[in-house]
C-alpha cells in the first residue's frame, strides 16, 4: 500500500510539473516495489524517475531510465508499459537528433500499444511520430499520423494527448504556412491544457503560441507569451523546455535587432543544450548566436558558431534544422560582403525546400535571398523577389515577414 501511494504522490507532483518534490517520492517508490518484488510496479516507477529527471532537464539520465523500464517490461511481458516506456525512449532519440532511431522505436510503441489495444499509447506515440516525419521533410506522412492520433485521443476523452496533438498541428501548421489554422489549434490547445492544469505543457503552449504571434508581427504579444512560459519553466526547473523557449526568444531579439539579447540568449541554451546532448537545439542555438555576432560585425565569432552548428548536424537528419543553419550561413556570408557566394548558398536552399512543404521556413529564405541579391547588385532580380515576397506572406499571415521585404525594396 505503501509503495503504491508513493508512485500516486509521485505521478501527482509530475503532472503538475513540480519534478523536484517528486524525485525522492518516485526513487522510494522504485525501491519499495523492488523489495517486494513486484516488477510491474518497480517498472512503472522507475518510468516516473526518468519522467522526473527529463523534466528536470537530465536527458541522459532519463533515457538510461526509460531503458531499464524497457527491460523489465519486456522482461515481466507487460505490453502497455512497455509501449509507454517505447514512446519515451524515441522521445530522447529523436531530441538528440537520431531520428531513424526515433521513427523505428515509435513504430515498435505503437505495435505494442495496438496489441493491447491501448488507444492512449497508440495516439500518443502516432502523434510524436507525425511530428518526426515533418522534421525529415515528409509532410503527407506527418499530416496522417497526427490526423489519426486527433480522432483516437478524442475518441477517448484523452484531453492531454488531445492538446499535445493541437500543439504540434499548431507548430506545423505554421510551418506549411497555414497560420491562421496554426493560430486555432494553439488556442484550444492551450485552453485544454489550462482545463486539466498541466503547467508544464501550458508553457509549451505559450511558447508556441508566441512564435505565432511573432510570424503574425505582434512582437509585443510573442515577448509576453515567450516571457510568461519561460517563468514557468524556471519555476518548474525544466531546463530543456527553457532552452527551447531561450531560442525563441533569441529570434524574437534578432527580429527586434536587440544583437546582445540574441547572444545571451543563445550562449545560455548553447549551455543547457550541450549539457543534453540534444544537437539539433544546440545546432539552433548557435545558429542563432552566429546571426547575431554577425550583425555585431564579430565575424570571427559567427564564423566559429556556424562550424559549430555544421559539425552538430552532420550526423542529423532533421532537415529543417539543417536549413536553418544554412540559412545563418548565408546571412553570415552576406554580412562579411560575400555576395555572390551568400546567393548561390541561398538559392540552393530555396530550392531543396520547395520540395518539403516547409512554406514558412521558405519565406524566410526567401526574404534573405532577395536582401542578398540586392546587395550584390542584382537590383531588378531583387525587386521582383522581394515585391512578390511581400505580397504572398501578406496573404498568408505572415506579417513580419512582408513588411521586412517591403521595407528591404525602399530606398
């Protein structure tokens, strides 16, 4: 009894996101079940540890966990937490930038989780394998599987794999340039997430939410949104969570053209990130420190940050990533009066990413390119791509964007 009112303290405390008070409840849990030899119950709460120490930023610590709750699982034939324990595991593969390993262990979670007949686990790990795919630029099989997870989490009344679903449609909603549906599915994915009080998920939300606003050009509105969950999350102690919304912050900075913010920012989410080991954040991060160290006229410092980066994604198939840090790159060419390699660079990304339905992340590309054809002299060539910039973000909703290639073609 003992041991099972411990793990409920404990499950209790992690989803209101308060990981330090839980710690020591769910490792007395662990030990309890394990003196009593009950596996099934040792096996769920060392599953809560590594829930705990992931939300207390300690990734590596957490995916040796989750892989000590796979083996008992496995070991004691227990399908359903062994599908949890599956979700979990591909989760930290896929932030340290193994996405195959990802896509594989959350294929294995969602055949174990249908064997049981576990709707939950299946539209969880449905809905974090959707997000995967769009990261590798496949957009159809992303759209599916979050489709899918939408109406099984509904099916079921489970509002909280319901609002991950929403949150994610939100981000990648944005991302194929639909912001106004993105902006929809924020807003009820936070509402649910305020309904059944989740904090940290709610920072989430809001730091989604910002980046919306931030593409809509309300930066006052994105700085709220991004200011209020990052004090949440340190609140909370989630380290990761706050060098993610570190990073949006620092584009929020650039964007404003407050430089120093941008390299705090980004130095400080550099920091927690390595400490993760999660390359693709980190490579995002220094991407960002290179922008800003450019427009700093430190050119000895971008060029270091965009190694930095390059060296982190070489093992990584994220591609949106990848761009972003070659979309820095360009920027940095572009600020050492290097032209026409700053064009080429960015031609050939525009390119590459007409083909991954990652429209957002192609107007800014585009945007850049026409500031560097224009740089490098191709006036005409620069005016037609900023004028039509302009007018298709217009349309689309992304404000900040249009009024940025307006106001690159005014003398």
């Amino acid at each position: 009894l003992l041991a099972r009112s411990r793990t409920q303290e404990c499950a209790a405390l992690i989803n209101l996101g308060e990981p330090d008070k839980a710690r020591p409840l769910c490792d007395e849990a662990r030990q309890l079940n394990t003196d009593a030899g009950d596996q099934r119950g040792a096996a769920k709460a060392v599953n809560l540890v590594a829930n705990a120490a992931w939300q207390q930023g300690k990734i590596a610590e957490a995916k040796q966990l989750y892989e000590q709750a796979l083996n008992i699982s496995q070991t004691i034939g227990d399908k359903i937490d062994e599908a949890g324990a599956l979700n979990n595991l591909a989760n930290i593969l896929d932030d340290q930038g193994d996405h195959d390993g990802a896509i594989k262990t959350y294929r294995k979670s969602i055949q174990v989780a249908k064997e049981r007949d576990d709707k939950a686990g299946t539209a969880l790990a449905q809905q974090n394998l959707g997000v995967v795919f769009f990261e590798k630029g496949d957009a159809k099989s992303g759209s599916a599987m979050l489709q899918n997870a939408i109406q099984m989490s509904r099916q079921i009344g489970d509002k909280s794999t319901e609002a991950t679903v929403l949150n994610n449609l939100c981000m990648l909603s944005m991302d194929a340039g639909e912001l106004r549906k993105a902006k929809i599915n924020c807003e009820d994915s936070l509402r649910l997430r305020r309904e059944i009080d989740s904090k940290p998920d709610m920072a989430r939300s809001l730091t989604t939410r910002g980046s919306v606003q931030l593409a809509e050009g309300n930066l006052v509105g994105a700085g709220k949104d991004y200011g209020d969950a990052l004090k949440m999350q340190q609140t909370l102690g989630q380290k990761a969570d706050m060098a993610y919304t570190q990073i949006a912050l620092g584009r929020l900075a650039l964007a404003g053209q407050h430089y120093a913010d941008a390299q705090k920012l980004a130095s400080d989410a550099i920091t927690a990130l390595a400490a993760e080991k999660d390359a693709g954040g980190e490579a995002e991060a220094h991407a960002i420190l290179a922008q800003a160290d450019a427009a700093l006229k430190n050119m000895a410092g971008a060029e270091t940050e965009i190694a930095s980066a390059k060296k982190l994604m070489e093992s990584s198939s994220d591609k949106k990533t990848r761009f972003r840090v070659e979309l820095a790159e360009a920027q940095v060419d572009l600020e050492s009066g290097k032209n026409e390699e700053a064009v080429a660079k960015l031609e050939k990304v525009e390119k590459e990413i007409g083909t991954t339905g990652m429209v957002a992340l192609g107007l800014e590309v585009r945007l850049a390119l026409g500031k560097a054809q224009m740089q490098a002299g191709k006036n005409l060539q620069a005016r037609t791509q900023l004028d039509t910039l302009s007018r298709n973000a217009k349309d689309k909703g992304f404000l900040l964007i249009s009024e940025e290639a307006a106001k690159a073609t005014r003398p």
